[in-house]
C-alpha cells in the first residue's frame, strides 16, 4: 500500500514536471505546444547521447538535458511559433504548426535510434534500494522525486521573485500592455521557452533513468495526459498542474489497484473521463482563473 | 411600451455592473443611454440582446416576457443590434454580410439548392441590395474586412436592419465618425423612425444624442441617475457631477 | 484503356484509401467549416467501423444497413457530446474531443465483443471502389451546395464571429451541433467502407494520431472549399506511393507540409488557385483557419 502510494507519487511528479511546462507557454502564449513531447523525449536521448558517448555521469547527463531542451525550445519558437505570431494568427493556427515541428523531429528520431526501446548504458544508472519504514522502495525514483519537486520550488521562485517572472506573469496577464510598459518581450517569450523545454527535458531525462527504456514516440502519453492535468488543475495556472499531475498520478494508481486485472486498461480511460467531466462542469479547472472561451 | 426594463441587475464576482435598472422605450422613440466610460451601457446592451444572463429583473418586448431568450430569438422577435467597435463578418463579402444579417427573415433553402438548378430567392438579394444602396454602399462584392471604418459601420447598421427589427439598438455608431457622416447618421435615424423604427441609442457624441433622442437615461457605476428629455439631462447637476466626478478621478 | 484498367489493379488499395481519406477529411471540414476544430473523428470512425463490421459478421446484417446503421449510431453519440462541448471554443474544444477519442479507444481495448487490442480479423472485403467514390461525389456535391445557401452562410458566420452572428438571428447551438453531427456521421460512413475494405481493425487504427492525420489533410488540402480536404487526402495519401524510394521520410514531408501550409498559406494548399483573394484576406486578418 505505502509502495502505491510512493509509486503514485513518483508518477505524480513525472506528470508535474511535463505538464508545468506545457501551462507555462499556454498561460504566457495562449498556445497548446503540441511539440512539448518532443522535448520530453530529447531530454531523454540527450541524456543517453551524453552518457553512451561522453561517459558523462547521470547527474551531468541530466543538467546537459535541461540546457540543450531549454535551447531547443528556443529554436522551437523562432521556426514554429514566431512567424504566426508575428501576423497575429490565432492560437490554433500555432498549435498545428507545434503538430507538423513535432512529427518532422520523432521520425527524425526514429530514424536514428529505430521506433524501439532504448536503454541506458549498463551501470550508469544508480540501483539503490531505501528502507522507508514498512516499504522498500527504489532510491532512484525517491531521488527523481526530490528532484522534481526542487525543480517546481526553483521554477516558482523564478517566476515569483526575480525580474524575468516578473516580465513573463506580465506578458501572461495582457501582452500590449507589457510591451508599452517596457517589458522586453522577445526576451520574456525566449526565457518562458527555455525554461518550458528545459524542464520538460529534464522529465523526460528522469523518467528515461527511472523506466531504463526510451523511444521516439514516449512523450505522446505523456501529453495526452498533460491535457487532463492542465484542465483539471486549471489551463495556465502552474500550481494547478502540479496539483492536478498529482491528483491524476493518485487517481491513476488507485485505479490500477482497485480495478480488475482486465479492466486496467480502463486506467488510461480515467485520466479522460476526468478531462471531460471538468471540461463540461467546471471548465475553470481547480485552480484556474482566466474565463475559459465559453459561448 | 415596445420595450420594458425592470429592475435589471448584472453581476461580475462581488461587482455590480448593472443595479436595478428600469427603462421603457416607447414604440417609436429614439431613446438614449448615456454615462460615464464604464457605466455598464453595453453591459445593459448585452443584457437586453441576450448575450449575458440577468441575475435580477425581468425584460418585457412588445407586452412578452423575453428575460431568458437567447440573442437569434430576440433577433427574430425584432430585436436587433450594433456593437461597440464593430463586430463584422470580415472574411466575408459585404453582401454577405447584409444576407447573414437577414437570416431570421430567411427561408432555408438548403433542400432547394441540392437540385442543381435550385433557383435562388431573389427577393432576399434585392431586398439586401437595396439596403446596401440606402445605406451608401457600394460595392458588394468587397470583404468586408477592406472596408474604410465609416462604411463598416454603417455595414452593420444595413446587417442589422436586415432582419426587419422592430427595435435597434446602436452601440456607439458615432465613434470615429466625422462630422458630416454624424449628419448622415442623424438623417438615417430620422428616416428610419419615421419608418416605424424605435431606436436604442449609446453615445458620447452630445450633439448627436441631443440632436435625435426624445428621451435620455444616464447610467453611473451601473445604475440609473437620471432620465429626462436631452434639455433636462443637459441642465441636471446630477448628471454634470457624473461626467465631471469622473474626470476628476481619472 | 487497358492501362487504365491495370493501373486500377495495381494500385486498387491505394485508390480505396485515398477515397475514404476525403470523406474523412470532408467529416473535419465541415466542423472547421462552422468554426470549431474537432478531433475525435478518428473515434467516431471506429464507432463506424465496428459497428458496420460487427453488425455483419455477428448479426447478418446486409452491408449497406450496416453502414447506415454505423453512422447513425455515431450521429446519436454526437449529440449528447457535441451538446456537452458546444460551448467550448479553440483548444478546449480540441482537448475535449481528444479526450473523446482517447475513451473510445480505451472501451475499444476492453469491451468483450470488440476482439479488444486484437480487433476484428476476417472482415469481409465488400466494399468496392464504386461505393466509396459514389459517396464522394455524392457527399462533396451536397456539401458543395449546403456550403452557399443560409446554413452554410451561418456556418460562415458562426466561425468569423460567434456573437455577432447570434444577433443576427442564428441559433447558434443548433448550427454547431449540425455540423458535429453530420461530421460524426460521415465519419462513420468512412470508418465502415473502411473496415470492409482492409479485412481487420483494431484500436490503434483510430487513436490520437488518426484523428490529427485526418485533421492534417483538411488543414493542407484547404477550408474554403470542399477541394481543399480532397485534394490534401489525395496529396497526402498518395506521397507515400510517389516517393517510394523516399518512404522513409514521408512523415518529415508531411510535417513540413504541415508547417509550411499553416505558417505561409493557412487556409490551405487549395488557395494557391486563388492567390489574391487569400492575400486580401491576410490583409484584414482573416485568413487563418479557425
């Protein structure tokens, strides 16, 4: 039982990680970044790239996720999004765009490492076992839980504390307005990429460390599933995400172990049973606060 | 009455942009709403075309309770409207829009256009040209994104129109006008009251509300300070209090 | 024509294929049409495909019922769906008919009578070419006509300004819901053609990225007119045949395709026919796709 839990939490954090940076650029931009897998996944081959190759150890392969997704993202915006914006095209305009960007780089991906799973090179990863009073759980996965959970903490105060927050919660709040007040907006949009890419690759860096198994197409999932944790927890609040992550990663474990071994697959059909229900009753979500487009 | 507000109230959160307001427009009148920038005209204009729910009161068209119907059955009642800033069809041609606009007087003629040769309804095209004639303008075939901002306004006032209303509403069709379309404006207005037309006029432009309303209602922080004829408002220091208090503050 | 015939031979299943790309692309189009952009066409071509197969092979009955039936079905989930997600606009819309999607999917997976993750093998192959290109034609000339009388006007309007088009007398619940279903209908009809034409499907042929291959080829194709979703089916459909030897790469072009459509022609390849007016149209801001 305390194992589930521990399990539910982990995955939790997987889900926080992915989806807070998916409601950052939706709550700064107002787009759906269909591309965000993407990143997830690169995290994850960057990773892999580094250490196979480098030999670099896994805390250095991670960090070295975090800065290339973080730069990828960058690139990201100027090719897909930039142009759009710049003749003011509607968001659902960037969101296809984010879609044709995401399937060029996984079959890019999937030329070069094949469609199936990869792993880690052979004792690169850390294989510890923690006693936490009755349970035995994976001292890795506890790790990647801590480290999410640092990661969140840094992001808040970043966007809560420094000027760069500052900037992005204005360009978030009303872009014209910001632009007349000084904010350089570029630079606030470049910022709010990096650091969306960033800790998405990052998750998906940890996620790779944690299941040893990688392929292309590993952050779709992930993304359908950040479309429940933004929804429930409120489209473009950060804390919503991390709430809702959390309240989906429960939901999700309970599910498994409460339902029948046939009907696990229905686990899955939870997470969108949940997305709909909020969507037609509370669109605002848990924590939202912007008025959903609503007739 | 053609048109009967009782005790209408609108609430934002904890704000109230509409407190119980009472109107009645008779048929047949040019009727103006005035106030302050953020008095809750247009909310109250959104609140009569159906847009936004009342959370207190109750509307009356033509003797009928009409306080919970949606904007398309008000417009069919005979209930039609401009909007603040213009809210055009604008990837669509400007006769299109006028035959949008006349969608509720408008057979669907979705089955007779599936026989290859399914004749058209003329009458509704010549019906839409003419009012696009009246209304100056000229060239139909035109998106009605291209437009100048003069001919887009009065674009909407020809779409409005075109569903035979009893009762227009026009939110701000002034702004950005010069003085000899506001002259125009006002000679349309006259023509279309002494059609039969009873019209709901939002305003800055003074001369423009003094020039062609019989009665004036003047909103401030979402109630009703005072109504009267534009002579008494013009004279009322509740009024002058209203619009200079607030250019104190701002 | 003999070459003719054997080039139909040969390349019959593409043909197929290509045909029920359209009417799938057809089914988005008219939802984009009227403003909303929905994908769980993917979902409700399975619920087409399935029910057309299983209504045949389990119950006996004859294809062309079991079709109609498919889309009939289809059409009944529609409503109370596309009643639930009306009021939903832009991206809340597509997440919620994702989701759609993904429990249609999922209940696939594990109702008993679906075959579950292995689907349904031995369908009989009763769809002819015939059926499929009759539904075309049939349907893009019905849609063709709807597109300029009052409801596709109203569509038109719905899409450029919802609340404007409400006070011009357009119950706009009713004209979004029209699309939705009608859209889930046709749908269904292609996922039945389809099923009969492939002898088995399972699941995973109706997921997520169904639903935005299908959204992919209205988008490329265009949104103007019903050529558009036509000719980006055909296109798209037909790549991989032409660049055989590139076969590897076809997503890559795809995806360019995609990006370069929507970035630099948004409403769509069919535009090229039609330059200017689309450059009128970007002039005043209204050449985007939804």
């Amino acid at each position: 039982m305390a194992e589930q839990l521990y399990n539910a939490i982990f995955v939790g954090s997987i889900y926080a990680l992915f989806a807070v940076g998916f409601a950052l650029v939706f709550s700064v931009l107002d787009i759906l970044n269909l591309a965000h897998p993407v990143v997830f996944m690169l995290g994850a081959f960057v990773a892999l790239f580094c250490m196979s190759t480098f030999g670099l150890p896994a805390a250095l392969a991670a960090v070295a996720a975090f800065l290339v997704t973080g730069l990828f993202g960058i690139f990201l915006d100027r090719l897909a999004f930039a142009p759009l914006r710049r003749r003011g095209a509607p968001p659902l305009s960037a969101m296809i765009s984010s879609l044709g960007f995401a399937i060029v780089v996984i079959r890019l991906m999937e030329l070069r490492y094949g469609p199936d799973l990869t792993s880690y090179p052979a004792g690169s990863l850390p294989q510890t076992v923690v006693q936490i009073g009755d349970a035995r759980v994976d001292g890795l996965r506890l790790l990647i839980i801590g480290l999410a959970i640092l990661l969140m903490a840094a992001l808040t105060y970043v966007v809560r504390a420094t000027q760069l927050g500052r900037d992005i919660r204005a360009l978030a709040e009303n872009p014209r307005a910001a632009r007349l007040l000084g904010v350089d907006v570029d630079r606030a949009i470049a910022a709010t990429f990096f650091i969306s890419s960033g800790l998405g690759g990052v998750a998906g860096a940890l996620l790779g460390f944690a299941y040893n198994a990688i392929y292309p197409q590993m952050g779709t999932p992930y993304e359908l599933k950040a479309f429940t944790v933004m929804v429930v927890g409120g489209m473009g609040s950060l804390p919503g995400a991390v709430l809702g992550a959390y309240i989906l990663g429960i939901g999700e474990i309970a599910a498994l172990v409460f339902l029948p071994a046939e009907l696990a697959e229905l686990r899955d059909a939870f997470a969108f049973g949940l997305l709909f229900l909020v969507l037609v009753i509370r669109p605002r979500g848990l924590l939202g606060h912007r008025a959903v487009e609503r007739a | 009455m053609l048109l009967e507000c009782d005790g209408i109230s609108k609430r934002f959160g904890g704000v109230h942009a509409v407190a119980e307001v009472d109107l009645a427009v008779a048929p047949g009148q040019v009727f103006g709403l005035i106030g302050p920038n953020g008095a809750g005209k247009t909310t109250l204009v959104n609140l009569i075309s159906g847009h936004l729910r009342i959370d207190a009161g109750a509307i009356r068209f033509a003797g009928a309770d009409v306080t919970r119907l949606a904007p398309h059955a008000l417009t069919a009642r005979g209930i039609a409207r401009t909007f603040q800033g213009v809210r055009l069809f604008k990837g669509l041609t400007v006769l299109e829009n006028v035959l949008v606009g006349r969608h509720a007087r408008m057979r669907s003629d979705v089955l007779r256009r599936l026989w290859p040769r399914g004749a058209p309804d003329r009458r509704d095209r010549e019906s839409a040209g003419l009012l696009l004639e009246r209304l100056g303008l000229k060239r139909p075939q035109a998106l009605a994104g291209e437009l100048a901002y003069g001919d887009q306004r009065r674009l909407e006032i020809a779409r409005a129109l075109a569903s035979e209303p009893r009762l227009l509403i026009l939110d701000e069709p002034a702004a950005g006008m010069n003085p000899a379309e506001s002259a125009r404006l006002r000679e349309l207005m006259r023509a279309l009251v002494a059609e039969g037309l009873t019209i709901v006029l939002i305003e800055h432009d003074v001369r423009l509300v003094m020039g062609t309303c019989e009665r004036v209602a003047v909103l401030n922080f979402g109630r009703k300070i005072a109504e009267g004829t534009p002579v008494e408002i013009q004279a009322s220091p509740i009024v002058r209090e209203a619009y200079l208090g607030s250019e104190d503050a701002a | 024509m003999d070459a003719l015939g054997e080039f139909v031979r040969v390349y019959q299943t593409t043909i197929g294929v290509i045909g029920i790309n359209a009417l799938l692309a057809l089914s988005v189009w008219i939802t984009l049409y009227a403003g909303q952009l929905t994908l769980g066409n993917a979902a409700f071509m399975a619920i087409g495909a399935y029910g057309a197969a299983l209504l045949g092979m389990r119950l006996g009955v004859p294809f062309p019922l079991g079709l109609v039936l498919g889309a009939g079905l289809s059409a009944t989930l529609a409503l109370p769906l596309g009643l639930a997600v009306f009021r939903l606009r832009g991206v809340y819309l597509a997440i919620a008919t994702i989701g759609f999607g993904e429990v249609v999917r999922v209940l696939l997976l594990t109702l008993p009578f679906t075959g579950k993750a292995l689907g349904l093998n031995g369908i009989p192959p009763l769809t002819e070419l015939w059926h499929i290109y009759l539904s075309l034609v049939v349907v893009a000339y019905v849609l063709w006509r709807v597109q300029g009388s009052t409801v596709g006007r109203a569509w038109a309007a719905i899409r450029e300004d919802e609340i404007a088009a409400a006070s011009q007398g357009i119950a706009i619940r009713r004209y979004k819901l029209a699309a939705f279903v009608a859209g889930a209908a046709l749908a269904a009809w292609a996922g039945g053609l389809s099923a009969h034409l492939n002898f088995s499907i399972e699941p995973g042929d109706f997921g997520f990225t169904r639903a935005v291959q299908i959204l992919v080829y209205a988008v490329v194709g265009g949104t103007p007119s019903v050529a558009g979703p036509i000719l980006g089916a055909t296109l798209l459909t037909a790549l991989p045949e032409i660049l055989r030897p590139l076969r590897e790469y076809r997503d890559i072009f795809a995806g360019l395709i995609l990006m370069g459509v929507i970035i630099y022609l948004p409403r769509g390849l069919v535009t090229l026919a039609e330059l200017r007016k689309t450059r009128r149209l970007q002039e005043i801001g209204a050449a985007d796709v939804a």
